[in-house]
C-alpha cells in the first residue's frame, strides 16, 4: 500500500503523466533525495527573491529563518553564481 500512497503523493504535486513517467524509469529502484539537493534549489529561489527586493526580513519569515541566515544564504550563493560566471569567463577566454 506504500507505494500507490507515494504515486498519489507524487501524481498530486507533479501531475498524473509526469508521475506515471517517474514510475516507469524508476520502478523496483528505492530513490533517495538528498536534502542538499532540496536546500540549493531552496537556497537559488531566495536569492532570486532577494535580486526581486524582497528583504531579509520577509524573507526570513516566508522560509521560517533568520535574517542573519538569509544574508549568510544570499552571500553564498551569489558569491558561488559569481565564481562559476567567472570560471565560464575564463573559458571562453582560453578558447580565443
């Protein structure tokens, strides 16, 4: 019974076909999401909010933390956005 009250999880959050497609490819397999995965994806949208105008504060209370660990997320990830921009720079740079 666990696994049609995954698929109904599942086929609720992303739709019926998109869930009857995840099924196919990964029937029989135990798929595991690591929550790093779910932490940068969490991590890009608040800077991206933030880019928007959104403040630490609201932005603090909208991902039920602090402001101090919205600015630490929000200077990581643009410090990190910058480097790979860089290093992508530099490559095409070399190419030339």
């Amino acid at each position: 019974m666990e696994g049609f009250d995954t698929y109904r999880l599942l086929s609720d959050e992303v739709g019926e076909e998109a869930a009857q497609q995840v099924f196919e490819v990964f029937a029989g397999y135990t798929v595991n999401f690591p929550k790093k995965v779910t932490l940068f994806f969490r991590d890009l949208e608040i800077l991206e909010r933030f880019d928007r105008g959104e403040t630490y504060e609201q932005l603090a209370r909208a991902y039920r933390l602090t402001p101090r660990q919205i600015r630490y997320i929000t200077s990581r990830v643009y410090r990190r956005r910058t480097a790979k921009r860089q290093n992508e720079l530099n490559q095409l740079s070399l190419n030339f």
